[in-house]
C-alpha cells in the first residue's frame, strides 16, 4: 500500500482520495466482477475506477486483519495476530508504531 500511494502522492498536485473497504467474510466470487450472477454495481464502479489489491492475506479475526491495514505489518510481529481487541480494552497498537493516517499526512 505506501508504494502505491507513495507514487500517487508524488504524481498529484492535490491530496488523493483513498477509500478502503474491509468487508467481514467476503468471499472471492462474492462480487460482480468475479461473478455475473451476483448484482454489486456501486462496489464494481468505485473497484473499476480506482485499486483492487485482490491478493492480500488476512486472518479470521477484525483486530489482526485492522491492524496490518493499518500499520503494514504483518500481525505477529506487533503482538496483535490472536484476540480482538474489545471496546475500552485497556490495550491496543503501540503508541510508537507509525499508521497509515499518520504516514498520509507526512
């Protein structure tokens, strides 16, 4: 993902916009452009205009999947790959750990 925006940002004088859509339990044919017989044509218009990453790796749980989203790395090397992190649960990511708002606004 900051390859491709690194190169965005670089080409286009005004800030992008970035739209991600994580989809819990989504399957590969689950949309209309891998499969004629299912009717998503506002999903296919924005994936036709902007970047599918159709390859992408992630696990049964939202809080690993999240988190590499958000900070590019893979989950077990921020201690994130096995719970969920529940509302007021008093942990999360790092403080230190750089996220992806953070690097689209340097």
């Amino acid at each position: 993902v900051s390859a491709v925006l690194a190169s965005v940002v670089t080409t286009v004088s005004s800030p992008p916009h970035i739209i991600l859509i994580v989809a819990d339990d989504l399957g590969w044919n689950d949309v209309s452009w891998h499969n004629p017989l299912v009717q998503t044509p506002h999903l296919e218009a924005l994936a036709r205009s902007g970047v599918q990453l159709e390859q992408s790796y992630v696990l049964p749980l939202c809080t690993p999947t999240r988190s590499a989203l958000l900070s590019g790395r893979y989950p077990f090397t921020i201690g994130r790959q096995h719970l969920v992190i529940w509302p007021l649960s008093p942990s999360g990511l790092d403080p230190d750990l750089t996220i992806l708002p953070q690097t689209l606004k340097s």
